[in-house]
C-alpha cells in the first residue's frame, strides 16, 4: 500500500509541477514579478494539498509569530525537497540562494531569474560568495526581501552529524539583519533520493529570531545549536509516530 501510494503521489505531483509551468509560469513571465511569485506560491499550496490527500502527508507549521517584518536570513535545516516548496508558502516575498545549474532548466530556470533568485557558482568560492553577498543586500535593503538559505549547504539525512557552512555566518555579518533559525523533520517523511513518501505529520517549526550583532562564531555556534536541538526534538517525535505504524526509517540506521 505505502509503494503505492507513493507511486500515485509522484507521478501527480510531477504531473502537477508540468502542468503549472506550462499554463501558470509561461503565461506569467510576462506579467510583473509578483504575479510570477503568486503562481509559485499556488503550485506550493497545490504541492501541499496533494501530499495531505494522496501521500496523507500533512505539513505542520509552527512559530510564524517569531518571524519579524521588514529583510531577514532565514536559516533552515535542509532534509528533504519539500521544505524547498513549502517556505515560500508563509514568508512575504522570498529569496533563495541556489545552485546555478537550477537557471540553466528550461522555463523553470527562467522563472527563478525573473523572480531575482540568487544562483551561486559552487566551483569559484570567495568570488561566489562575494556575489551573493552583494546581490543579497540589494534584495534585502532595497526590497525588503526575506533570505532564504540552508546553512549546511546540501540536504543531510535525518539524524546525521551537522555540517553547518562559514556562508551563512558571513552573510548574517555583512546584511546586519535578523536571522529566523527553521527546525524540522521532513526526512523521515520525504527522504532524499528515495522514492516512497511516508504518511505522517511533517513538522516545520520558525524559531525565535537571531538578532543582528553577534561576531560570526558565536553567531554560528548559535544557529546550529538551536536548529539541531529542536530538529532533533522533532526527529524524536516524528520517529515515535511512525514507529507507532511499524514504520519508523531510522530504526536499524
């Protein structure tokens, strides 16, 4: 039943993303940016909607009191492809920081640059960072956007050892604004380059923000402590759920 159901959920969901792009992006790309960032914002919803109804996936969001108004870092754990889709669902006009290879994608890689995502050149470090860091505080100060990025860099596996990068610290030095930490769990449900998808509660939950002022180490050390503490807490919840169905995914890891 769960191989099942997990076929059916990929293949609508796919089906879905196409079908956005072609009669929701296509058209978009020739209206104004926020018409665009409204039609990623429905395909999101549409996402969501379909891992509650097919895959009985539900996504649970908490704390979107501690998210302050104006530019912000938001720092998120990064576990699975479905925290990529389901945060710009609650902030007000986001922007990611992603690979470059993602701009060179058909129709989709020209959405992200008319919605001024940030890409990144990984092969040229201290050149890309310096870019990025620019083009942030473009986005931020003078639009007032909200930084989404994941410090470790690439998605890890549910309760594997932190790998936090040195660009988010010196992003949090050089735009001087608040940093949102973001805890979750969606590995257990969504796990990267595996094909089923779980049935459960996923838990995304903001964190009290990070205010601007601290030197970079103790910023680090900050961040990773209370991404890890409460992604752990939810590790730790999420597994008792799905053991409690006779499937909990770490149970021989």
């Amino acid at each position: 039943m769960l191989v099942l159901r997990s076929l059916v959920f990929n293949v609508l969901f796919y089906a879905n993303l196409i079908l956005w792009l072609i009669f929701g992006v296509l058209p978009a790309m020739l209206l104004p940016q926020r018409m665009l960032l409204a039609v990623a914002i429905g395909w999101a919803r549409s996402a969501l909607w379909l891992m509650r109804v097919v895959a009985g996936m539900r996504c649970e969001i908490t704390g979107l009191e501690n998210i302050p108004q104006g530019g912000l870092m938001v720092g998120a754990k990064h576990q699975s492809f479905l925290e990529t889709f389901a945060l710009i669902t609650i902030f007000r006009n986001p922007v990611f920081i992603l690979k470059r290879e993602l701009t060179w994608i058909p129709v989709f890689g020209w959405a992200l640059k008319k919605l001024r995502m940030i890409p990144v050149n990984r092969g040229a470090r201290a050149r890309a960072l310096s870019d990025v860091t620019r083009r942030a505080k473009v986005e931020l100060g003078q639009n007032g956007r909200q930084l989404l990025i994941f410090p470790e860099g690439t998605r890890r596996p549910p309760g594997a050892p932190p790998a936090y990068k040195f660009g988010a610290a010196h992003l949090y030095a050089e735009l001087g604004v608040p940093c949102v930490p973001v805890a979750l769990n969606t590995g257990l449900y969504w796990p990267r380059r595996k094909f089923l998808r779980r049935p459960g509660t996923v838990r995304i939950e903001i964190l009290p923000p990070i205010e601007p002022g601290l030197d970079k180490v103790a910023f680090q050390n900050l961040l990773q402590e209370r991404v890890e503490a409460a992604s752990d807490r939810l590790l730790a919840q999420g597994r008792a759920e799905l053991a409690a169905r006779g499937m909990d995914p770490l149970a021989n890891s």
